[in-house]
C-alpha cells in the first residue's frame, strides 16, 4: 500500500508522466519542440541574410566606386561567356579564327591565367568570410560546438536539448 499511495501522490504522478512523456519522445520526436527549433532557424536565417546588408562602417564616394568596381568581373565573365556563344551564330568564321588563335597561346599561360582568376575570386570570399565572422578576438568559428551562440540568446539551444537528454 505503501508504493501505491506514493504513485498516485501528486509527485509520483508527476514524475510517472515525465518517464513517459521521456520514453514516448524517444520514438515521436516532440512535435511543439520541433516547431520552434524550425521557427529559430528561420529566424536565425532572416537576422543573418539581413546582416549581410547592414554597412559595417560609414563609407564615401570613393568607396562606393571602389565596391561596384569589385562586383563587377563575375557578372563579365558570366556575360562575356554569353556573348561568345553568340558572337559564334552571327560571324562563325570570325569565331573560329579568334579560337584558333586562343589554341596557340602556351599552356604556362593558361595556367598563370587560372591561377590569378582562382586567387582574385578566393580573395574576394575569404575577405567575405572574414568580414562575416568579424575579428578573431571575438570568439571561435561556427564549428567549436561549446562556445558557438545564437544571436536569440547566450547558448547553443541544440547542445542544452542534447545535455538535457544525457
């Protein structure tokens, strides 16, 4: 009688509903928790696209030259590609000839070319990736799991959840 009355003591019941609430998560994951991970994702995504469009220092003219001057060899190359395509429909011969003429540049050539396209658009993403992640006296990178926080709140929501179950 002793451990029935302790059962059905509003603790003991507490604590019965925990267990399975506990067992019953373990195969349906919680449904009310999963939303609102997938709401702080969303969140986290708006807040990081919308950083991305925020000046990080007041600039001038000669900056603003400066930056669309760097946006534009992509949209050049991606165009001038285009337009070979079409310059080879409307004067084909004059196409073959230009392209006999790329056949007799050197191989070392071709080479310095694609390593100085590779390092100008490398540059460019990783002066990205560091304006991004800000200086290195402000914390790890993303991937050192502990000390990682979000920007709604002063812990890893993912790794509380993870310790809470262990």
């Amino acid at each position: 009688m002793g451990l029935i009355s302790r059962l059905f003591a509003p603790t003991g019941m507490q604590a019965a509903g925990n267990a399975a609430r506990g067992l019953a998560e373990v195969f349906v994951p919680n449904a009310t928790r999963k939303l609102e991970l997938a709401a702080l994702g969303t969140t986290e995504a708006r807040d990081q696209f919308i950083a991305e469009f925020v000046p990080r220092h007041p600039s001038g003219w000669f900056d603003e030259i400066v930056n669309g001057l760097n946006r534009l060899p992509r949209p050049a190359l991606a165009l001038g590609t285009l337009s070979l395509f079409f310059y080879a429909m409307v004067d084909p011969t004059g196409f073959g000839v230009r392209m006999q003429g790329l056949a007799l540049v050197p191989e070392p050539l071709w080479w310095l070319l694609g390593a100085i396209v590779s390092f100008y658009f490398g540059a460019r993403e990783a002066h990205y990736i560091r304006q991004r992640n800000g200086p290195a006296q402000n914390g790890p990178g993303p991937f050192l799991g502990d000390q990682h926080t979000v920007a709604g709140g002063d812990e890893n929501l993912a790794l509380r959840d993870w310790r809470a179950q262990s």
